[in-house]
C-alpha cells in the first residue's frame, strides 16, 4: 500500500512560525532605508500587485496604507500590462509587488513596466536573489526560510508582518504593536489546539464552505479559501461581511459552514451583524478571532487580542492547523495538493 498522507511539512512549517515571526520583528531596523526612501518620495497613490495567498497579503497592506498612512491604495492587475500592453503614467506612484517567490513572469514583467512609466518599484519577497529583486529599485526580504510545502503558511504570515513593518516604519511608528508577536503566536496555537480539533470533527464532511470577515480579516478570509480550496478541495467562496450581506447569504443553508474572522476592533464589531443573519440560515459557523466570543458561533476559535491592525498575522494561525487537518480527515495530501506546484508561472 502507498504511505498515507502525513502533512509533515505543513505541519512543521505551521510550528516554526512563531520563531519566524520573533526573528522578523528583531529585524525590523532593517526596513528603514526603504522607507526612508518611499518617504522622501512621497507617493500620492499605493498600488500592489501580486498572485495567490501572496495577492490576500496585498491586500492586507491595501488597508494598512488607507488606514495606518491615509494613503489611497490600490490592487494592481498585471494583465493590463502583459496581455494588454498598457502603459499608464505611474509618476509618484508607490508601486509593491509580492511574490514569495520572486519568479512569477508576469509581476516581474508589470513591476519593469511600472518602474519604467515613473513608479517607485518595492519588491516583497522571500527571495531576495529572484528576478524580481532585480527588476524593483527597493527591496524588502520577509525572511521566512525555505518553505516547502505547497501550501503557503510561514511565508504567508511573515509577508504580512514584513508589509506591516514597513507600513508601520514609514508612519514612524516604533513596531510596539508587534513587539510580543512571537510569543503571541505561540500561545495562539496552544491555546487554540482543542478548539481547532474539534472543528475538524466538525466540518470533515461538509462540501460548501463560506468564509467571511471585515476589514483588515477580509484577507484572512480570503486566504483562508484559497487553502481550503487547494489542500481540501472544497468548494469555498470568501467574501466580506459587507458583501455577503448584499446577495451571497441566500445560498447560505444548513448544509454550508461559514468560517468567521472576528477580531476586536472596527471590523470584528461589524461582523456582529452580519453573522446574526447567517445564523438564521441554520449553517454550521466556526469563529476565529479575538473577538470570537462577542459573536453568533457554532463553535469558537479564540485567539489574543492585539491591535486591529496586527490580528490577521495571528488569526490566521489556527485556519492553517484547521485546513491541515481538514486535508488530511478528508484524505488529502496537504504537502502535494493534485495539479499544483510550489511556483506558478503566469503571463
């Protein structure tokens, strides 16, 4: 017989993210030039652009940068440059790319282009000798490691902390809100273990998932899909609160789950609402978050509380070891999910 599935390199690359984190936030001098750069320029608009789990992390600084920086920001599309061959004026424009990687043809093609029509070019990856490094002005090197299961996890949380930090570095702010993060992570994930188990339990059998949050854990819900989708195969939608209110909660029945992000702050107050209309559909629905206690829930995954704008480096802790575990209950193969490999190459 075949060896069964054992999720060894999610599982150990899970573990080591609390160190990972420790270690990036000991490391945050290192951002300085960079924002000491983007600073002196002084951009009058933010674009990201990015692919996959490394597109949710663009996200997460698209609200960072509204927010933390009062800056408009935007999600870039690469395509319009690569299959469409546009070109627009990017003067004074702060223009990030992320990519774990550092090898995705597309993004190191759009951030040449950008860098051509008058961006100031920042690239965020866990490659600092990749092709995108070379193409960028400025790079920011998130420190991870070598990961190597498909499945992205410390890659993913250590660009959120490297995005977070440099936002944080170019408002001038001195990183307190991450000062613990490490030990934080820590304790997320061991006091999160039995909650998480009993989730699997849960949800083993279920075939439509929805995942939901509001502000800053839109990201984490998006992420949170995507690795559904990939390692389970499930069929899962993510949506914000906001939206899944305006049309998507009509599909939600008894037979859906819905995984909440729900942490304290302006987002996790405003998911109040919306989960207590999702709870009159009769789905099954897993909160995750510091605020997971404040909401209409099944089943809680509780997490730390830490500033709003650092929660969905820890909330998305627990959704890993929960996707893990869905993966293999469901009998997956987490490391090697069928048709995928560790970098897509796009156009």
């Amino acid at each position: 017989m075949p060896n069964q599935p054992t999720g060894d390199l999610m599982r150990a690359e899970i573990a080591e993210q609390p160190a990972v984190l420790a270690a990036a936030v000991a490391r945050r001098a290192d951002l300085a030039d960079v924002a000491a750069r983007i600073t002196a320029r002084a951009p009058r608009f933010a674009l990201f652009a990015a692919r996959g789990s490394s597109d949710h992390a663009a996200l997460y600084a698209k609200y960072l940068t509204e927010v933390l920086l009062e800056l408009p920001a935007g999600l870039a599309s690469p395509s319009t440059t690569t299959l469409y061959g546009a070109r627009p004026d990017l003067t004074d424009v702060l223009y990030v790319t992320v990519s774990q990687s550092g090898g995705s043809p597309d993004l190191v093609e759009a951030t040449r282009a950008a860098r051509d029509r008058g961006a100031l070019t920042v690239a965020v990856t866990n490659t600092p000798d990749s092709a995108l490094v070379e193409a960028a002005e400025l790079a920011v090197d998130i420190g991870a490691g070598p990961e190597l299961a498909v499945a992205a996890t410390k890659s993913y949380t250590a660009t959120l902390l490297a995005l977070y930090l440099l936002v944080d570095t170019v408002r001038g702010g001195t990183g307190a809100a991450v000062a613990d993060l490490g030990e934080l992570a820590e304790r997320t994930m061991t006091k999160s273990a039995d909650a998480v188990d009993e989730a699997v339990a849960r949800l083993r059998f279920v075939d439509r998932m929805v995942t939901t949050g509001r502000g800053y854990s839109s990201a984490t819900a998006a992420e949170a899909a995507l690795k559904l989708a990939e390692t389970s195969y499930l069929s899962a939608r993510a949506y914000s609160g906001a939206d899944l209110l305006h049309g998507p909660v009509a599909a939600v029945d008894a037979k859906t789950a819905v995984l909440a992000l729900a942490s304290a702050g302006h987002g996790g107050a405003a998911m109040r609402e919306v989960l207590a209309v999702v709870e009159r559909s009769g789905a099954d629905i897993v909160a995750v978050g510091s605020a997971a206690g404040s909401v209409p829930a099944t089943l809680r995954i509780e997490v730390p509380p830490t500033a709003e704008e650092v929660a969905p480096i820890l909330e998305v802790l627990p959704v890993q070891r929960l996707v893990l575990g869905l993966s293999l209950a469901r009998g997956g193969d987490p490391d090697q999910p069928r048709g995928l490999r560790k970098i897509t190459r796009t156009r």
